[in-house]
C-alpha cells in the first residue's frame, strides 16, 4: 500500500499533510477494515477485483475502496498534468470533440457529484466516456476500464482547496493527472479487444 511517490512530490497542488491524511488515515483504514472482514478465509486468496465482483456490503464498500485509492494514486505523478498525446489524446479528440471540451465534461461531472465518490476517464468498448460514481463504486462494476480518476471525497482536497472542488478538479488535470499511465491503459483494453475479437472469428470460421 505504499505510495508510488513521497508524499510532499505533488506540492504545491496537493500538499504533504492531505497526501498523508488521506493514505494513511482513509486508505490505511479500508485496508485494515477489510482484511478484518476476510482474512484468513478463502476470499483473501483472490484479486481485489474478484472480491469486488463478487461481495456487496461492507466487503465491496471496503475492498473497493482500497481498489480505489490504489487507481488514484496511479493516476498522479509530479510534474504531470498538460495533454496527453498518442492514441489516447486521438480518442480523447474523437469522442469529446477536443481536449477542452474533454476538461469542461470531467471538470464538470466531478463538480456536480453530489457528496461523496469519483470522478473517471473510462473505456468503455471502444469508446471513452467521463462518468462519476458514488462513494465507493467504480466502472469495474459496469464492465467498462478505468484510464483515471479523480477522488472528490472532501478529505481528498480540503486542506488545500477548502470547498473548491472546481478548482480542485481543475488543478488535477492542469498540473497531476498521469497520462502515461491513462494511455497504458487504453492501449491495453484496445490490445485486449483486439485478442477478443480475433478469437471470436476464429472461433467462428472453424478449422480449415
């Protein structure tokens, strides 16, 4: 559970104390809650996406959101921020109409969640859509393939930001979003779509 930089490496965007609060506090303690709630049963010997898939209650609520939170420090590095470029920043210009257009449509859906959850970049077949989610549900749920997100639980942003979760949003794509490890991920879903869709010709054409 560590994370993938220092915890001052965001500054001044999201400060030492919010990063620490946040992971060791918040993500530490679903963490801790749910190895309280499965370990040393069966369920523990499965990926965190297989518990999610297949819990509810207090065991989805907590292994998704260490999932989560694991996403969410993955989609931050120092430094980041800008446009991505590549396939993805293509796609991103295909199904949104251009990066700002895209900004305004993620700026916008994690301002309008209400109270707590997310807000996402995600795949979904063979195109990207921005969709919030509520408290601890993700796009897993629904098939589709987080590329990143944000977390707009007030503790994600409040020390620095107070209640300006816009500005909040907006300094996640200025200046932290990991768009190289967005476009990882795009190009892995198309990678696996592609596989999918050889196999299924494959399979239907027959043998020679």
């Amino acid at each position: 559970m560590q994370l993938p930089y220092p915890k001052h490496a965001l500054e001044p965007h999201l400060g030492r104390e919010t990063l620490t609060y946040h992971h060791e506090k918040h993500h530490a303690g679903y963490l801790k809650k749910l190895d309280e709630l499965i370990g040393g049963r069966p369920a523990a010997r499965r990926s965190l996406e297989e518990i999610i898939l297949a819990s509810d209650d207090a065991v989805f609520q907590n292994a998704a959101q260490v999932w989560n939170h694991d996403f969410y420090w993955s989609s931050m590095r120092p430094h980041g921020g800008g446009d991505p470029d590549g396939p993805l920043r293509a796609a991103i210009e295909r199904d949104f109409g251009g990066l700002d257009a895209f900004r305004t449509a993620f700026v916008e859906a994690g301002v309008a969640q209400f109270g707590t959850g997310w807000v996402w970049l995600v795949a979904d077949r063979d195109r990207l859509l921005v969709e919030a989610t509520e408290d601890a549900d993700l796009p897993l749920t629904q098939g589709r393939v987080a590329l990143c997100c944000a977390d707009v639980w007030e503790h994600a942003y409040y020390l620095d930001y107070r209640h300006e979760r816009k500005r909040y949003l907006e300094a996640f794509l200025a200046h932290l979003v990991n768009w190289e490890f967005a476009a990882a991920r795009w190009a892995a879903a198309r990678r696996r779509r592609a596989q999918s869709a050889d196999a299924d010709a494959t399979h239907t054409e027959g043998p020679p």
